[in-house]
C-alpha cells in the first residue's frame, strides 16, 4: 500500500510540474482610445496570479487581460476584435505571437489627430497635453523605443513597456492636499511604418473654502486626450 501511495504522489507532482509549465499562456491587450494591440503573453495564468496584483477569474483562460488607457488592468470576455471596436479602433487587433514588427529607419512624420477637451470645461486649460507636430529622423537600431520620436522629451518622460509593441510614458503623477495632475503618453507599433498613441492631461482640485463654487465648476477638474499618429516618411 505504502508502495502505491508513493507511486500515486510521486505521479501527481509530476503531473501538477509538468501542467505548471506548459500552463495556458493568457491572451492580453493594451489599449488606448483609438484601439487595442493584442497578443499572447508570455505568462501563464499561475504566474500572472503571482505576479500581478489582480484576481483572477474561474474562466480566466477563456478572458483576455486588458491593460486601458489608464494603466489599470482589467479582465474581459470580450473578443479581440470586440475589445478594438470598444476602445475607438476599427475592429481590427489580431494576436502577435511574437515581436515581428521592427519600424523603419528614417524620417517620420507625428500629427495629432484631434483633442477630445470635453471633460474639461477650463477653456485656458484644454489645449494643455497635446504635442507639437514635428518631424524627426531615427535609426531604431532593431527596437521600437517611443523616446526615439519625441527626443525633446528625454528625461521628461519615464517609459515602460506594457506589451511587445507598446508602451507607456509618465511625465506628471503628483498628488498634493487632495489636488491631482496627471500627464501620461502611449505608444504602440501597428506596423512598420505606422505608430499611434495618445497623451493625457487630468488634473483635479476638490473645493477649497472661501472660493467661489462658480469658479470651481469650472476648473475644479479637467481630462483632455489628445490623439496622436506618426508615419514613416521615407
């Protein structure tokens, strides 16, 4: 008996190693307001639940993991192309298995697409997140890295990458008597010769006494996102 107990526990540690490291690879999608990219991590589920500070759903492997537009993660039942339509895009985000998208060397061209200022009724205040249109030459030397674009951001901007073709940049995260300002950027490759992203400006002060409540309706708080495209020029 003794001997057929090791046997059966010897058996189901194998069992439980071997499923611990061929566990199912979770699908993810990094998502801004004009579209997500998706892709299959390269974490399973057992090492997302160690990992990452979130919980984890019982059908978690048939949900793909989303990162938004602020940063937080969230699960969804949603389909990949479901998720791109939800976020601005056109339906469009077939999963990367691998990094096989390198930009191209030479000169690019970035344009804001447009401002949506409608959460933010500080007329002075609403053209604040936006970046200038510029053009600039770069050699990616085999790596999309978002800082090679705005090079007058270096040392503005803390990047970290959030998937294989896209990233995150933090200029402002401050928090002071209750008052909040935030600036934050997106980057993501779509393909070799396209980028999209967007940059945030939110900032709120809670009521102050003695201070008009006109006046603090007004510019008590305010969330612009700009949207931004940059092409490859040749």
């Amino acid at each position: 008996m003794r001997l057929i107990l090791a046997f059966a526990t010897a058996l189901l540690l194998s069992t439980v190693a071997a499923i611990a490291q061929t566990g199912q690879r979770i699908q993810m999608a990094e998502c801004t307001s004009t579209g997500c990219t998706c892709r299959v991590s390269e974490l399973t589920l057992e090492q997302v639940a160690i990992t990452v500070d979130i919980n984890i759903p019982d059908d978690a492997e048939n949900q793909i993991l989303v990162r938004d537009p602020q940063g937080d993660l969230v699960w969804s039942k949603l389909s990949p192309a479901q998720l791109d339509r939800s976020y601005g895009g056109q339906g469009n985000c077939p999963l990367q298995l691998f990094e096989d998208i390198t930009p191209r060397d030479g000169r690019w061209q970035i344009t804001d697409v447009a401002t949506d200022a409608s959460q933010c009724p500080m007329a002075a205040m609403a053209a604040m997140g936006g970046m200038e249109t510029h053009t600039v030459t770069v050699n990616w030397g085999g790596h999309f890295r978002p800082e090679r674009i705005f090079p007058e951001t270096r040392g503005m901007v803390a990047w970290s990458r959030t998937g294989d073709l896209s990233w995150r940049g933090v200029v402002a995260d401050e928090e002071i008597e209750g008052a909040t300002a935030r600036v934050t950027f997106t980057a993501r490759l779509v393909s070799p010769t396209l980028i999209r992203g967007e940059s945030r400006f939110a900032f709120n002060m809670p009521a102050l006494g003695g201070v008009n409540p006109a006046v603090l309706q007004l510019g008590g708080g305010c969330l612009t996102v700009t949207t931004y495209v940059a092409r490859w020029n040749g």
